[in-house]
C-alpha cells in the first residue's frame, strides 16, 4: 500500500539534538484538511510555532496505512518492525513497533501558554519524571483494552470494522529507538492516563474502538442501554444467586419517585438497586439524606427503577435485633438488587456521584482542530479509579461489590458498567463482542483432546462478552478469565498484582474445582488488603464471598481456610492433608513481588479467631511462594490424586486433632477431639467448633542457621516475562533483584515468611532458644500426576505463648517455612519415613496445642 503526504516517520535524522519534528519542513508550508495553505507562523494564534505546523488531521488518516505498509515490509524505513520486546544494552525490554509522529523536546512545561500542548501535556505517561516527550501512534486492536492473540483468532468477528489508531506520550528516552516504547507502557502506565483518539465531525466508519465525548452529566440512556444489553443477552449468570436467602421481615426501601423521597415497607421480591458506599465521617457525610444517597436517587429514576435500598435509611439503626438480622442479610440483598450503584468517587457520603444532579466530575482533556475534528482522551482507566478508591479500601464493601450481579460505578471522571458477563465504560465506544458461552469439545488430528469457543448464537443459551475484550474485576467464584481460564494443571506463581490485566468473563456455574480454589485464594488476597473498624468483623464482612462456594459440597471453610472432606487412602484423608496445605499455605506480603526469600511483616493479630488461619491476623495475604508454589494448584492435584485412590509419591502429612479451646480458659483439656483423617463432613466440624489444634510429638525443624548460597551455585532462577499479555511476549533471562539473596538450611534451599517483625538473625537465634519452633505440616513432590520434579517440606512457625501442663505447651502460628526438596533426592523416596530422612527435622517428644 503506498504512503503518501506523510513523510518516512521512522528515522530522528543525522543531527538527534536538536531534533526537528519530523512532521513538516519549516521551509515550505503544510495545507490545512480543508485544502487551504497553512501560513508558516501566525503571531495571533494562541499555538506555538510549532503546533500551528502540527496537522493531526493528516497523521490520524495516514498513520494506519503506514503502520500496515512497514509492518508489511513495504516502507524502506531501515529498520523492520518487531513482533516480540528487544532488549537493551542495559537488560530493559522495549517493542518497536509503533509510529513516531512528533517529538516535543522539552515544551511541555507547566507554564506553557499553547492549548495544544496543555492537552498534551495532561495525557504524558509517567508525568514530571522526564524531561522529554514523543507521540507515537498505534493501532487501537493493540491497545489494552484487547488481548492480541485472541484478537487476531476471531478476526472474522470484527473484519468489517476499521481499526483506527490511537496515540500516546511517552517519555523520549535516549535509549529508545524512535518507533520504540518501553514493554510495560501500553498494560501498565497508558491506562493510568489514557489515550489520544481522533472524534471525528463528519459522519466516521464504524470502527474497532473510538472515544465518546463527554459532558458534565452521566449519559444515563447509555447506561440503560447497557442494562438492556444485559437483560436481554445474559440469561441467568447476572441474575445468579448462591442460596434462597429471604428477607422476610424488615425490608425497607426508597420510593425515589415521591418528591421528597421517602422509606417505605416493601415486600421481599419487589425490583429494586442497591447503593454501596463509603459512610465517611465528615459533617456533610452524617447528615440523613446525604448527597450521595440523593444522587443516587436520581440516578435509580432515570434508569427506570423505582426503588432504591440504602443501608443507613432503610436499616432502623436504633433496633440493635433488626440490624442485626439485616446485617446477616447483607449477602441476599445486594445478590437480590437489580443493579448496584457504586460510589467510588470522593471518601463519604458526602461527596455526592459525580455527574448525576449538580454533583460535579473531572473534565475529560480535549482539543477541537481546525477541520472541527477532536482530539480525545479515554481518560484513564475507570478499573484503575476504582482500584485506588477509598470504596476499595473498606472491608464491607468488598462483598457488597463482589455479590451484586451487575454494577455501576460512578468515578471523578466516568461511569463504569460490570455485570457477570461484560464490562463497559463510557469513555470509549467499541462494540461489546460477545460470545456464545458454551465450550465444546473435540479431538484433534492426532486424538488429543481440545477445545473451542461456540460462537453460534442459541436462543436457549446465554452470551458472555468474548474472550478478547478486557474483563472487569469484581470477581466472581472463579479465577478470572474466559472459558480456558481454569484448565486443568495450570500453576499461576504470580498474579498478586492488582492492576494486571485479565481478559473475558468465566462461564457462569462451570468453573472447575481448580478455578474455584483459586478463585477463593484470589478473594482472600484482595479482601486481606482492606480495612475493618472492628477486627472482629474479619470473618462475618466475608461471609457472603464463602456462600459463593457451596456448589462443591465438599468444600468445607474452617475459620476461612478450605478443607475438602472427601476422599482417603490408607496414609491420609483429603480432610487431613487439604488442611495441612491450607494452614501452612498463606503467609503475610504487603509488597507485590517477593522482593527477598526472607520475609517479616509487623502484622497484627486477631485474638478472637485462630492464630492459623488468615482471618486471626491484620495483614495482606499471598498464597504464592518461590519458586513455583501455588496453594490452590498443589491442594487441587493432591484431592485429586487422593480421590482417584493413586496418593503422589512420596507422601508425609502430620496427624492432627482439632477441638474448641474453651476448656484451655480454666486449665482443663477438651473432653473430645475431632481426628482430622477420620473427619468427612462438615457436621462434626460444625458441632465441635473448633479453634485449636493439638499435635501430639511432632517433627521439628532441627536446624535453624540459614547458609547463604553462593552466586556459583544458586538453583532458583526466577525471570519475568517481558512483552504483552497473549503471544507478544518472552521470557527475559534477566534475573529479577531479588534473587541474589538464597539461603540454604540443612543444604535444602528455603523460603521464610514472618507475620511478626524481626531480623533474620533473631529467627535463628528464637529457634534456638527455643522461643520458636517449626512444626513439619506436610512433605510431598508438587505436582503429583507428573511424579517428576522437585518437591517441598512445608512448616508452620509457631511462637510460644505458655506452658499448660508437663510437655504441653500453647503456642500460636506466627508464620511459614517452606524446604525444596530436590529431584535426585525425591526419586530416592518410597515411603513417607523416606522422605523425612530427606527434611532437616528430628521427633520432639511434646504436645504442641496453636490456638
């Protein structure tokens, strides 16, 4: 395809300092789009020189053709597009596959008087840390908002549509070619910001993606257009509930169409929305009828819904019993709710939803050109919002998000749509591709199983948004992602970031046991990392997530932790070993990646549950360690190894009882146990409450001086992968900082995390004092169908708190160890006597009882 009136963009030129825009001759005018010559500088413009020069108009129309004909190899530019990151001199990683338009050198400065460039200036990624700045240009099926690979695959769904492009300001780094942009940029600090579209005056192409142009008010047709969509397409996953919960007494709601509106008894079943928020504490956020609830009056009207349930007007707060059976029907309510209304702008009530009355919003930057033509920016991206909102710091509200089957969020700068099966915003108007939400399975050529995304529509059946397109993260009972998100013998060792990305919506009441577990762990994850006024709320603010996991009856949460009570073979029950992983399979991280393999976070304790379980600690909880342990992979593999009566080999777990410690207050011991390799349901468990554990002789962990491992002989090599979501990345051979630092105890390499703060010294020395100790839970290989690889003996760190009679003692879990066991020295196990022979760990002759 040839390109024209558009200059090679691809090269800065001989002389990089200082560089000209590439984008005109100074010596020779440009034409405007309407055909007239541009003058070389107006001194009455309130452009710059060199944005009067700038014809935007031009470059949105030919950038796309450049892009095909250089990535089609038919632009001589020099240098051939990259379908995969390059890495630099210094071990960063870049793509160099985008259009150069424009370098503004150092004009983009507070003080700048140009219009252009204001606009500009607002949309810089990484803002005020560079000095220079480049606009580059890409096609919109790259930007974040779709998974490439995924993309292309259903081509045909899309072909007809135009791709336009969209552009970026990006830092202009001396060590990034021109086309270049670091690998990060597009997932990671572009939706911080957003993007540059072109709105175009005159009636446009239907294309993949292009911006909407905002005004002060919510478009509330858009939004009933989305619950329409919904309605319409999504059969039974947004109307999902986990049990038949009722509200049959107590159940208020507001009229919103009585002026002023008023509260009213309502019968159990009537339509209503539900309003979540923040109560706050300022003055305007304690008044009755705060601005937020009156918004969102207003908002529930004009989507066509009458009656709105709000939890401080429509609960008597003053009736201790009522609110407390309200408080209990939490769950229902918002499961019940026809849609949520989600206030994640401002800290309170008080703040009001921005946009709806004269409830004021951000403005969205823009700049309309000559040709009547605007440059757009999507803003940011409305899940980041969210993610950074004071709504997502609160504990109750995680729930009341999480249930509710369809959501409007309204942020400072746009509303935001997720329902169980398409996620939305008002920013960017790109078709909502759905797919049909049947997998069907068949055979390859050769016989090996597969599958495949049906996209034939059924009137029977229902429709999920498709796999490419961005998801949400309100997340439901599974892991995130499309229909293969829970395929069989994935390990997922990273995914604690909570800005990663994920692609389409899981089927709705499909999900494997695999994504279940995973989907709990990742719950865990995000909740541990809010805030609760009142500890003791730890658990009953999460009990609505637990009730979306009863369809695995055998799915049991003690105390929050997953037991799975089916299945044994002569060595263990599942009870027993699911327990096992699951005490010692959470510990506390505050950072995102494990930046050393000895971790001590001052966390604080919850003295109404169990030391051993997540929910008895303040902290941020990871179920994911070094070097490729995952909680959920590792306890799905062993039930179903256990359950297929074919035990990985080798296999040791210790013998427990658990009991209710409510005789330990007045220094008697419990009449009766429960022996957790006996225990196969729930009842028993449900009838005993129990809250202690007692172990009777234990393997302890009988060396405690850490060895570090010399740079010659490391054994763990972790890397990241550099690139894109989908199959525009690759593995870096670059080492991440914080594996330089690896310990061996015992010659076995070890991961150490801490829930209390003290120096690694101090957790050798308390060892040895005595003052810790740590209890062999488990040993085994991972990933038992394979019976190959490396496996791990897996500890609880437990800390002192008394002596109770003789031998015994009361301690309580303060923290994990976990001990690689190697290939070589697996494969020479039969028995689980065997493999203790291979674990640093000697019998202590006690009763240890970790409440």
């Amino acid at each position: 395809m040839p390109v024209t009136n558009l200059r090679n963009p691809l090269k800065r030129g001989k002389d990089p300092e200082p560089r000209e825009p590439e984008h005109s001759d100074p010596e020779s005018p440009e034409r405007s789009p309407t055909g007239q010559k541009r003058p070389r500088h107006d001194p009455t413009s309130p452009l710059c020189a060199e944005c009067q020069a700038f014809d935007l108009d031009n470059y949105f129309d030919k950038a796309p053709s450049v892009l095909e004909a250089w990535r089609n190899g038919e632009l001589k530019a020099g240098v051939k597009p990259r379908s995969t990151p390059v890495r630099a001199k210094d071990g960063s990683w870049y793509f160099e596959d985008a259009v150069p338009i424009h370098y503004f050198e150092d004009r983009l400065k507070p003080d700048t008087k140009c219009p252009l460039c204001q606009f500009f200036r607002q949309m810089r990624v990484q803002p005020d840390k560079h000095e220079k700045y480049k606009l580059l240009a890409l096609p919109s099926s790259e930007s974040w908002l779709f998974q490439i690979d995924l993309l292309k695959e259903w081509k045909e769904m899309w072909d007809k549509l135009q791709d336009s492009v969209f552009m970026i300001v990006v830092p202009d780094l001396e060590w990034l070619p021109p086309m270049g942009h670091e690998h990060t940029w597009i997932e990671k600090e572009v939706p911080s910001v957003g993007m540059i579209c072109r709105l175009r005056a005159d009636e446009a192409p239907e294309e993949l993606m292009r911006p909407r142009e905002l005004r002060n008010e919510v478009d509330l047709g858009l939004v009933r257009d989305w619950l329409d969509n919904c309605m319409k397409k999504h059969g039974n996953a947004c109307r999902s509930r986990t049990s038949d919960d009722v509200v049959e007494r107590g159940f208020r709601v507001i009229d919103c169409e009585a002026d002023p509106p008023t509260v009213e008894v309502q019968p159990w079943g009537v339509p209503y929305a539900a309003l979540s928020y923040v109560w706050g504490t300022s003055p305007e956020d304690q008044v009755e009828w705060p601005r937020t609830v009156l918004d969102a009056v207003s908002a529930t009207k004009d989507i066509g819904l009458r009656y709105l349930w709000v939890d401080r007007l429509c609960i008597n707060q003053s009736d201790g019993d009522e609110k407390a059976y309200l408080v209990s029907k939490m769950a229902a309510i918002y499961e019940a709710a026809e849609v949520t209304i989600v206030a994640a702008a401002g800290n309170g009530a008080g703040h009001g939803l921005p946009g709806i009355r004269d409830t004021p919003r951000r403005p969205q930057p823009h700049y309309t050109l000559d040709s009547g033509n605007a440059l757009v920016s999507t803003l940011r991206d409305p899940r980041r919002d969210i993610l950074e909102s004071s709504h997502w710091t609160r504990g109750w509200t995680y729930q009341e998000g999480i249930l509710s089957n369809r959501r409007i969020v309204f942020t400072e700068h746009q509303v935001y749509w997720e329902c169980r099966n398409m996620a939305a915003q008002e920013s960017i108007d790109t078709k909502l591709f759905h797919r049909f939400s049947q997998v069907e399975e068949f055979a390859d050529d050769d016989g090996a199983a597969n599958s495949k995304v049906l996209w034939k529509e059924r009137e029977d059946e229902e429709l999920v948004m498709a796999d490419f397109m961005l998801g949400g993260i309100f997340k439901g009972d599974a892991s995130s992602g499309g229909p293969f998100c829970s395929a069989e013998g994935s390990v997922h060792t990273g995914g604690d970031d909570p800005y990663r990305l994920d692609y389409g919506f899981p089927p709705h009441l499909s999900a494997t046991l695999r994504a279940q577990l995973r989907g709990l762990n990742e719950h865990i994850r995000a909740y541990s990392h809010r805030r609760l006024t009142h500890g003791t709320d730890s658990l009953p603010a999460f009990l609505g997530i637990t009730s979306m996991y009863r369809r695995f009856p055998e799915l049991y949460l003690l105390h929050g932790l997953p037991l799975y009570l089916d299945g044994s073979v002569p060595a263990c029950s599942t009870t027993q070993v699911t327990f096992a992983m699951s005490a010692s399979g959470w510990y506390h991280r505050s950072s995102i990646q494990p930046e050393t393999t000895f971790i001590s976070e001052p966390c604080s304790r919850r003295p109404h549950l169990p030391s051993w379980t997540w929910a008895g600690w303040e902290g941020p909880v990871s179920w994911r360690a070094p070097p490729a342990i995952e909680h959920c992979s590792n306890m799905t593999d062993m039930i179903d190894a256990i359950s297929a009566k074919q035990p990985p080999h080798p296999l040791w777990v210790a013998e427990f009882h658990v009991f209710n410690s409510a005789p330990l207050a007045e220094n008697n011991m419990p009449a009766r146990t429960v022996r957790l390799r006996e225990c196969h349901s729930g009842e028993a468990l449900d009838a005993e409450q129990p809250d202690a554990i007692v172990l009777q002789n234990p393997y302890v962990l009988k060396y405690s001086t850490r060895h570090p491992v010399s740079e010659s002989k490391k054994k763990w090599d972790w890397t990241a992968r550099a690139g894109r979501v989908g199959s525009r990345s690759v593995q870096s051979d670059q080492n991440v900082p914080w594996d330089t630092k690896q310990y061996r105890i015992a010659g076995r390499l070890s991961f150490v995390a801490m829930s209390v703060e003290m120096t690694e010294e101090e957790w050798t020395k308390k060892h040895f004092d005595g003052e810790l100790v740590s209890v062999l839970m488990y040993a085994t290989r991972w990933n038992p169908e394979e019976q190959s690889g490396h496996g791990g003996a897996h500890f609880m760190t437990l800390k002192k708190v008394r002596s109770f009679r003789g031998r015994t003692s009361i301690w309580e879990r303060v923290g994990v160890l976990y001990l690689v066991i190697p290939k070589v020295s697996l494969d020479k196990c039969v028995t689980g006597d065997d493999l203790l022979r291979q674990a640093p760990v000697e019998r202590r002759e006690m009763t240890v009882i970790i409440e």
